[in-house]
C-alpha cells in the first residue's frame, strides 16, 4: 500500500475520534512531534520538583510539609506516567534524560523562576498548577492513547494540588498585614509568568495548526489562555487580592475579560536559557542523576547475580 | 528496549528537534521496563496500569505501588517485563478477527421471539 493510503486510514481514524496506538501506523511527523511534547511534559514534571522541593524543610507546620511532600511525589509520578507514555513511541528513557541533561530537550519555563517565599509554594499550586490544568484537561482527549491515559490519571491527581494552593493562599489572604503582603507579592510575581506557560499567541505558534488537524491539541493557545483567565479573575475576589494588569477588565460583549500585553522578550529569553533560574535547574537535576548513578548500578548488579543464582535451579 | 514496537515506514525519527537522537552515550544500567497491572478491588480483573523501569521483579513491584497505586488504587499488583509480551499486529487485524464477522447468530439479539418470552 502506498503511503499516502496509510495517511488517509490515519487522518480518517483521528477524524472519527478513534485513538491511535503504539503498535498502529503514524506518519513520522506524528511520532515525533508526540515524541516532543510528551518528554517535554514529562520533564517539566520532574524539574517542577525543584522549585517546590526547595520549601520541604521550611514548610510552616508539619501538615504543609506532609501536603507538600505528597504533591512533589506526585510530581514525580507524573513524569514517570509520560515517560512511559513517549516509550511507547519508540525513544528510551535514557535517550530522553540524556536530552534534558545535555539542554537539547526542553521543559516548561515556569520552573525557571524562583520561589522566594512561602507563598510561592501557594501560588504555584493555585497559578501554574491551574494553568497545567486547562491544558491537561484538553490533552485528556488527545489522539495517542498512551499519553491521553496518562492525562486521565494526572488530572485525577492534579486537582488536589491546585486546591491546597488556593487553600495556602487563603489563609495568608485572612492573616496579618505582612501575609496579606506577602500573599499578594506571590501573586504579582507568578501571574504573568503562568499566562505565559500557554505558549506563544496563536498567530506565532509553529506547533498550533497541525497538532489540531492531528487532535493531539484541541484548543489554541489563546483559546487556552483566556480561558484561564476568566477563570482566575474571579477566583482572585474570593482572596481579596489584585492580579497585576491595570488592563484586565470585564468585556461584557466578548463575553470574556480583556486583559494587558504580556511580555514576550521576557518569555523567549527564559525559552533558550536565560532565566533566572535555568541553570541552577539543570544542575540540580544533573547532580541528581550522577549522585544515583552508584545506585542504578549496584541495582543491576544485584539482579544479575540474582538472576545467576537463580538459574541452576531452573535447570 | 529501545527496539520494542518500534516500526518505521518512512525514514527514522531524524535527529533534529524530533527528541532522540542516536549516539547517546548508554551507561549499561538502562533497567528494564515492565508492564504494570492492578486489580482495584477483589472480585475484579487485574488491568493494564501502565510501565515502568526497574531492575528486577521485587523492584518492579515496589516501585508500581509507588508510582500507581499512591490513593489505594489496588489491592494487587502483577509485573511482567515487557518483552515477553507478544502483542497482535494491527495491521492484520483485518484477517485475524475475520472469522467472528458474519457470525451474527452468535448474538441474543438475532432471535425473533414473541413478546411472551422476549425477555429471555
């Protein structure tokens, strides 16, 4: 069969909502943009770890940090469910680590960003977990089965971490005059960072157009983005707090708020590499890794020998 | 496990951008990946949960509980490593269901009963 009959019984199968599986025929280009955007979410998984790990040991009472704990495993599971998800695609595990290591492959550029105070663990929960949230939510419909069972089970998992972000925020927004304060700095510092984690405006997007034909994405970025906005515009009336954008203002005929320019010299510079903290970032997942290189190896020797011992008897 | 369901028709996953590329340095310890498989609850069937990495089955078996099971999602876990799966090719599903397709008569439905004992 030729192979642009093998693009047709494709293309046909994603128009009648029919999910393609690892081992069915995909044209290239689908493998690998899949490829792409599913280790690119599941790094940023893993380097999401980072930001939030970093408050672990100076959580305020011992039932934040078991909350934070659980949340930073999740993180870590999550990324694992992707990983396995872009394995079905036909790339290991190490090739993608070794991409992540190496700056070749890239992750969400919200975790390039500092988390200074207590509140930041709040409003990640809150801002980037509920940004994650529309797109993952979307994604639970995407057309390669592996990663649509993985965003089922991620969002199942992701609402706890938005809601304990809300929560934090909350009761910060309720104390003194300095966690007001600092509530409400967190805010400022991370809203528009998190408007900018739904990528470029639609008519900059190189990956838009055919991820829709393909229904590996379902919505455009700006559909996406505004979307999130409306959504957290009034949650933030609830904190009594202010989100930083003289312009974000209810438009009673788009039926949706307009809202001021993001910064995209601040969103491309972060994107290759010039963040405040994308260096520290890498290393700390690079030190992570060679630090575990001892226990990889001693796991597998200890399997061999197992295995050898093991043999004898079989015989 | 790099080869597992991997098939191309056109060309390989080429280097640029795509993500893998194919002279990475291997460090040998690549543990292997097993499929995972939970039963919820007694008196259900065990299901596909998804895969993972470990270097033997006791590994295997920690480490789902870990990565799939954190909110009690199952009271039993089974692991078998994936390359002793043999699945069915797609391509030939045409050929190998082709045997159940005009057998319609093996379906309740294609009895015409009086109404008197249509609910059998």
């Amino acid at each position: 069969m030729p192979v642009q009959d093998f693009e047709k019984i494709f293309q046909n199968k994603i128009d009648g909502e029919v999910k393609i599986e690892p081992k069915d025929w995909m044209p290239d280009a689908y493998r690998k943009t899949n490829i792409r955007q599913i280790s690119q979410h599941a790094h940023s998984e893993i380097v999401g770890m980072l930001p939030e790990g970093n408050w672990i040991s100076r959580a305020p009472s011992l039932k934040r940090k078991a909350i934070l704990i659980a949340k930073v495993q999740d993180e870590a599971g999550h990324g694992l469910y992707l990983y396995s998800a872009a394995e079905t695609l036909g790339i290991s595990r190490e090739e993608m680590i070794n991409d992540l290591h190496s700056g070749k492959a890239k992750y969400s550029s919200i975790f390039n960003y500092p988390t200074l105070t207590w509140a930041d663990i709040g409003a990640i929960g809150w801002l980037v977990d509920g940004a994650a949230i529309m797109n993952q939510v979307m994604l639970t419909r995407t057309s390669y089965g592996p990663y649509a069972r993985a965003m089922v089970r991620i969002c199942k998992e992701e609402s706890f971490h938005q809601r304990q972000g809300f929560e934090a925020l909350l009761v910060l927004s309720r104390g003194t005059k300095e966690q007001k304060e600092m509530c409400q700095d967190a805010i400022n510092r991370w809203w528009w960072p998190a408007l900018m984690m739904f990528g470029p405006r639609d008519s900059e997007s190189t990956n838009s157009d055919q991820s829709m034909k393909w229904k590996i994405k379902r919505k455009t970025n700006d559909e996406l983005r505004q979307n999130f906005i409306d959504m957290i515009a009034e949650q933030v009336k609830v904190l009594g707090m202010k989100l930083p954008d003289d312009k974000l203002k209810w438009n009673a005929e788009r039926r949706h708020y307009d809202f001021g320019e993001i910064n995209w010299d601040e969103f491309w510079h972060v994107v290759k590499g010039n963040g405040p903290c994308n260096k520290q970032r890498l290393d700390a997942r690079k030190k992570a890794w060679e630090d575990g290189e001892w226990v990889r190896e001693a796991a597998a020797a200890y399997a061999k020998k197992k295995a050898e011992r093991e043999k004898p008897k079989a015989a | 496990m790099k080869n597992f369901i991997r098939k191309f028709y056109y060309g390989d996953i080429p280097e640029e951008k795509g993500g893998g590329k194919t002279d990475f340095k291997t460090s040998g310890h690549d543990w292997p990946l097993w499929e995972v498989f939970i039963r919820s609850k007694s008196g259900l069937d065990h299901k596909h949960a998804g895969s993972l990495h470990a270097a033997d089955a006791q590994m295997a078996i920690e480490n789902a509980r870990d990565v799939y099971t954190r909110r009690m999602e199952g009271v039993s876990i089974w692991v078998v490593e994936s390359k002793y799966i043999t699945a069915s090719n797609p391509e030939e599903a045409g050929e190998l269901y082709e045997p159940a397709v005009d057998k319609i008569y093996r379906h309740p439905t294609f009895y015409q009963l009086p109404d008197e004992v249509n609910q059998m």
